[in-house]
C-alpha cells in the first residue's frame, strides 16, 4: 500500500487539521484495523506517526470519544469502545416486500412538517398530470431523526384513505389497499450534500452526506400513483443486494 | 416548507460559512429549482436573502463557477451552465448481469497499485480458509480516477487465468471463465469519509463521502471465490432499482 499521511494531511484544503486526522483514525476503526476492545496507539506515537502536533491529535481524538468510539484511561491509554462499522444500520432493501416490510418493522414514529395538494416534483421523469395530495415528514426511531420525506399520492386514492395516509407510514398503506395499482417502481439512490433544512432536520452540519432514494410506482397505465423523495444521513444507510449470477434472466445467452 | 437559513448558517461548525452558503447553493441547483441556461439571482440579491455578506457569497459562487456549474457575465448576470443532477453517472446495477456489462462498457483503464498472495480481509463475513491472489487498482474512465479497487480471487482460480485476470477487470474475467463457480453473490453498500489512501487517490479531499461497494461471490459450497472492495467518489453514484410489486415472491400472500 501507497501511504503518504503527511502529504495528504497538509494538502491545501478548507478544514481544520484536527478533522481530517479525525477522519483518517476514523477509518482506521471502520476497517476493523483497530478492534473493539483493543488499544490505539499512544498519542505520542500518533503524533510521530502522522507529524502533526500533540493539540491535533488531542483534538481528534476528543472528538472520536464525543462520538462514543474511544474511552480515554488516565495511565491506561486508549481503548476503542464503539464499533465504527456498526454505525450503518439503516438496510435499505432492493425489492419491494422486503422496503415495505422493513417500514413495518422500524417503528416509525414522524412529525408532519407540512402537507397539500398539487402537482408532482420536477425531479420525476416521465410526470403524469393530475392532482396529489403530498406530505412533508421527519422519521424518528429510537429517539434518532433518520429521514426525511416528501412522499406523493394520487389525489384519488389518498381521498378514498386519508385517515389512514394521515396517521402511517405511506408505502405500507399503499401496499395494503391499492396493491393492483403498482405494477412497476422504480428507486434512484444518490449521494448529496444536506442543505439548510435536510442539515437542521437531520441534526447534521450542512454539507454533510445525505442519501437520496426518488421512488416512482406506476400502475398498469404507467401513471405514477405514488412518489417518495427520501433523505437520509448517509453515514447510518447500508444498501444489500443479493445476486444470482447462475438464475437471472441472460445467463444462458451469456454462456460459453 | 420551514426554512431558517440565517441560523442554520450560523450555526456553531468547523466548516467556513462560505463553504457552508455553497453546499446551500448547490443544492438549489441539484434540485432544478435553477435550470440550466437560467439565471440565478444576483450576488446582493443573495446577500439580503442568506444575510451574510458579499465577500462569502463572492466565495461561494467563485467554488461553484470553479466546479463549472454556473458562469458570470459581466453585466448580464451569473448563469448556471452545468447540470448539478448530471453529476450522478457511475451507474451501479443491482443484479448481476449488468453488473458485468457496466464494468465491460466503462472502457476501464487502470493503474495497479499493488498485488499479492494472502488471506481475506477481516471484514468478510463468512471466511473462507485458504490463499487469494490479490490486486489492488485505481480505475479510471474518461481521465477521472472514479474508484480504487481491492480484488481477492481465489488462488486456485486466479493460477489458470493469470495473465487475464492482470490484464484485465477482475469480474468479466470471473464471469467468462468461472461462471459455474459463482452461485450466489451479495453486495453492501456504505458511505463513509475518505482517508488519505482514497482522498489523494480519487482526487477528493479528505473527509469526502466516498461510496464502498463490498462484493462477495460464493460457489454452490459456500467457498468464497471473489470478494471486491470498491471506494467510489460518492457525487458520483447512482444506484437504481427496478420494483416489480405486482411479481415479486410473497406477493399473494401479502393480497387481501
């Protein structure tokens, strides 16, 4: 492995030192390089090993503890307490049963921010015309704000079920009365950078990482019926796809 | 829609305010809200509406013109050029076989780091015994680095096609030699913040939101056979998923 700590940490850039070796420990700890249970290195030994001074490493390392992933002993040293690769909890699942079902499970408790009647997003390609009711939420579980969605339903259907679209999560209200209404969906996740509301919502810093899922559910006439713009801190998200590289459709054209 | 930019700008943070005012801006353009070719609102016009002041707006517009999202004009106005959304091209598939053609019609050029013999690496579940041949790779497409790479093949599979498996991307070569050795593969993706390794090697600073795509192929007895450990400049990714609520299995008994 290529290794130039010392240059990368001094390359020109807009945050502080302390930050970036923050991060660069922080690594270290997801990787597992450092275990659960085990101790870091000294501080002295950090200072050498990356040539920075003795407030920097100090200031990194208050900042992993605030985080809940290293305890500092006096006399003891530096033991890591939490594991940094844990923190990605949040499975998003790539079919449908499962998405609906993993909202069923997380208990959501949310706050509506705010809510109407109009038309869909620009962002939704392929749009259909027509009236939706939409929604603006924060998701809680686990005292932990973990997203924020701004979900749209066709005027129609929410009108035949609003009790139940106002006091649940919406996809599992979907699935459970308008079932024959989605023939096909579609997710986009993207990564981008929280602005101003996401950043305070979300309780990050703006800039911060955020996860994007844009959901589409169209029904047999490919009218879209349901959307959902989903923000997500990025650092907790975790997206598993299993494959089956021997059944899928164009395994046998593939062949040799 | 609650907005309080004013106290989320001034908000205590470690990041400068200009830096702060851009990711904001940005992400006005990320959602559309000023297309492109459009004008977006002049320099004292941002001033009253964020109150800060004109040298941090001036910063923030000098980092996104740098970025080649917008242009000014002298005396006509500050124009936005580039496409925010547009910056999400590095499809990643969720099944297998467009994993395989993605990397195939990337046109992938790649530098190798390094390479050897050993064992997996900690953070595969479910370990094999056994020796890996092993590669690690920066890919590049179109003059950007867009991810580093770290491949472990088992050695008995990697010993019969070695000089293709160097020559070339690792799972086209898995997939047209090796087909019956893989059964089943999963892939977890997370986001975290780049350390050095990645930061110097993608072009990003440290901190960054980099995307990790862990790929583990299995044979039908549960031998791992390849496991990939992908970093991918976050801005980049794009993960999209088709649903087929109305096929999937469960569906019935899901139906009431």
């Amino acid at each position: 492995m290529i290794e130039n700590l010392h240059t990368a940490l001094r390359k020109q850039s807009r945050l502080p030192l302390s930050l970036k070796l923050k991060y660069v420990l922080r690594a270290r700890l997801e990787r597992g390089e450092w275990a659960v249970g085990t101790r870091i290195p000294t501080l002295l030994e950090l200072v050498a090993e990356y040539g920075v001074s003795r407030a920097t490493v100090r200031a990194a390392l208050d900042e992993l503890e605030q985080e809940g992933l290293i305890q500092r002993t006096r006399g003891k040293g530096t033991f890591v307490i939490g594991d940094a690769a844990k923190e990605h909890w949040l499975m998003l699942p790539t079919d449908w049963q499962s998405l609906v079902r993993h909202i069923e499970q997380l208990k959501v408790r949310f706050v509506t921010l705010d809510s109407g009647v109009g038309p869909l997003p620009l962002e939704v390609p392929e749009q259909s015309a027509g009236s939706y009711w939409w929604t603006l939420r924060v998701n809680w579980t686990d005292h932990i704000p973990y997203s924020i969605n701004t979900v749209y339903v066709a005027k129609r259907l929410a009108d035949l079920k609003k009790a139940e679209f106002e006091a649940e999560p919406v996809l599992p209200v979907m699935n459970r009365y308008f079932r024959e209404e989605l023939h096909s969906a579609t997710q986009v996740l993207t990564i981008r950078a929280a602005d101003a509301l996401a950043a305070r919502t979300l309780h990050l810093e703006i800039g911060t990482a955020v996860a994007q899922a844009l959901r589409v559910a169209r029904n047999a006439d490919q009218e879209v019926v349901y959307v959902a713009r989903v923000l997500y801190p990025a650092k907790y998200l975790s997206v598993e796809t299993r494959f089956h590289p021997g059944i899928e459709p164009g395994t046998l054209a593939n062949t040799h």
